[in-house]
C-alpha cells in the first residue's frame, strides 16, 4: 500500500466526516465529499444516487433517539492508482438497550486531487465478523 497517495487515517477521517450531523446538514460540504456519479446501496434495500442523497442530508433532523453510531474495524483495500474500498462495521445503540450493526463498503476516488466518495452500502448484520477471516 505504499504506493497509494493515501493511507487509512486519511479516508476514515472522510467516511466519519459524513457520520457528523454538522457535515451531513451542509450542502457544500456533502457536494465535495461525493464524487459525480455517486450511488449508494443502502441498509434499507433502498438505492441513492448523489442529487437525492444530497437532498435527504441536508434535511435530516438530529434523531436523538437513534443512538450514537459507533464505527469500528477499518480496512482499506487498494483498487488502481486513484481509487480505494474503505471496510468498516457500525453499531448503533439506541436508549433502551437495542442495537443496529452494519457492515459497510465505500469507494473513494481521487479526482482532480481530491478523494471523493464514488460508492457506499450499507449490509445490515447480527453476526460478529473479524477482521483475520478476510
């Protein structure tokens, strides 16, 4: 991986941004962050491309009772020169004990400099995986 212009801290720190309600909420911020093109297989089933996903963002309320997501088990996997998969798992736990895991998948590609995320989805899950079965 000492070829790619990009280490994991760096493409994490992209895919957390846009767990932020702040990041999330701001227009210019999720445009820069998804690349043209973008689509998104979400936990739901549900597919999204970059106009809608931007739309849904920006008007998304805080759901306090949602949880906090908590992301873990990060692995990035070099496609060619200028794109990436970023592996992780999310757990969210609400207030009264229940939990939602996902597993997820995201492509990030450099494009005129800059990492943009080209493709997301989100797997609900139960199972625990570990990381030394890939």
């Amino acid at each position: 991986m000492a070829d790619l212009p990009v280490q994991l801290d760096d493409i994490r720190a992209l895919e957390e941004a846009l767990h932020r309600p702040e990041v999330r909420r701001s227009r210019a911020a999720v445009e820069a962050l998804l690349a043209e093109g973008f689509m998104e297989f979400g936990a739901s089933g549900t597919t999204y491309h970059r106009a809608e996903t931007i739309e849904l963002l920006c008007e998304e309320d805080d759901e306090p009772d949602e949880g906090e997501l908590e992301a873990t088990d990060f692995a990035l996997t070099p496609i060619c020169s200028d794109a990436v998969l970023l592996t992780y798992r999310t757990i969210r736990r609400a207030g009264d004990g229940s939990q939602r895991q996902a597993l997820r998948s995201s492509i990030w590609k450099r494009t005129a400099g800059r990492w943009q995320m080209l493709f997301h989805q989100g797997t609900l899950t139960s199972a625990t995986v570990s990381t030394a079965e890939s």
